[in-house]
C-alpha cells in the first residue's frame, strides 16, 4: 500500500499519441508498508487533508480515495531532487491511465531497496524531513477497493450501463415513417438554475 497525493498530468508533448496515452504522476512523502524497488506490486491510495471535510481536524489527518491504481513497478525513470520517480503500469480495467509515476523519497532501506545500477553517483539521499512519519491517515478497511484487472464501475451491477447515459442536444430518437433522411433529432429543453429555483416552492406544495 502506498499513500501519495496526485500532482498532475505527466504528458509533455502535443500529439495525439501523447493525449490518447495519459500519464499521471502522484509524489509520496508518507513511507510505504514496505520499501519499493523495481518489480513491486503496489496499490496507491490517494490522500487528501481531512480538513477539507472536518474544519476541525488535525493537519496530520489525510483521508484517502482509491485512486483505481494497482501494478508492478516496472522501473525508475528518473529524479526529482532527493526523490526517486518510479513508474508503474497500472492494471485496472475501468482507469484509462495506464502509465503512473510515482515519486517517492530517497531513503535506502526505509523507502526504497534500489540496486547499484539504478541510482546515478552522487544522488543525495532524503532527509528525515522529507519523511512524513507523523501523517494519520484515516483508510477505512471496509471501503471498496480497486480489482485491478476484474475492476468494474460499482453501480454497474445493479442497474446496468443504461445508468451512465444522459440526454444531450444532440442525441436522436427512432426514425418514423415520413422522416427525411438519417434519424429524427430529440428535442431536449435545458432548464436553468434560476428556473428550477423559482419552480421549486411549486414542487413542494404539490406533493
């Protein structure tokens, strides 16, 4: 189990390929259960402060969502300071990111077990600040978790993928007899927000 938080988009170039092939890249500062190396199967948990939802709460509480990433670290590809980046091709069959990188501090043996090959002379190793050893994170065992390559959106199951459709302006409807060519379009009214407000005593009242 890794907890990192996501810090962007790691495409560089313009083309279509580049886009088509996204990659994300989430940095580290809470040690892992284990130190990682090149062939590690890891699932990352996203963190985010738990005071975005509890005002109150410690600034060392993070809460956590399944970021639908689980693979095997297939090597490191690169530096970020005293960081090392490692990528991971992300097994999940609903995330369409398959490329990771994960960005973890430098700290041999706690962190990370590299072989001689993979770190270039005179990296300097993480500080012990760099470590966030004091973090809380409040992960719930029973929450759902990502089923790699048999993952599948939850609600699928229990109302099929009729669910994900929505009306837009420009879907069409069945063609009728008499209809020029092609399909008849579906005339779909938008309603604004100011609308639903004003209509919204009218609803109540009608119930």
């Amino acid at each position: 189990m890794v907890f990192a938080r996501w810090v962007g988009d790691g495409r560089h170039a313009t083309t279509r390929t580049a886009y088509s092939n996204p990659i994300h890249v989430y940095s580290a500062a809470i040690p892992p259960e284990r130190p990682l190396s090149t062939g590690t199967r890891i699932r990352i948990l996203a963190t985010s402060p738990a005071w975005y939802a509890a005002p109150d709460a410690s600034q060392d509480m993070y809460d956590t969502y399944d970021a639908h990433i689980v693979g095997r670290i297939t090597g490191v590809v690169g530096w970020k300071g005293r960081k090392v980046v490692f990528e991971v091709e992300n097994e999940c069959a609903i995330n369409p990111v398959s490329t990771i990188r994960l960005r973890m501090p430098y700290a041999p043996e706690a962190t990370v077990m590299l072989g001689p090959g993979e770190v270039p002379e005179g990296q300097r190793e993480a500080f012990e600040t760099d470590l966030y050893t004091s973090a809380v994170v409040r992960a719930r065992p029973d929450d759902p978790r990502c089923q790699a390559g048999t993952c599948s959106l939850p609600w699928g199951s229990l109302v099929g993928d009729a669910f994900l459709w929505e009306p837009m302006e420009d879907d069409v409807g069945d063609r009728h007899p008499g209809d020029p060519g092609g399909r008849r379009k579906v005339r779909v009214q938008h309603v604004s927000w100011t609308d639903l407000v004003k209509a919204a005593p009218l609803l109540l009242t009608s119930q």
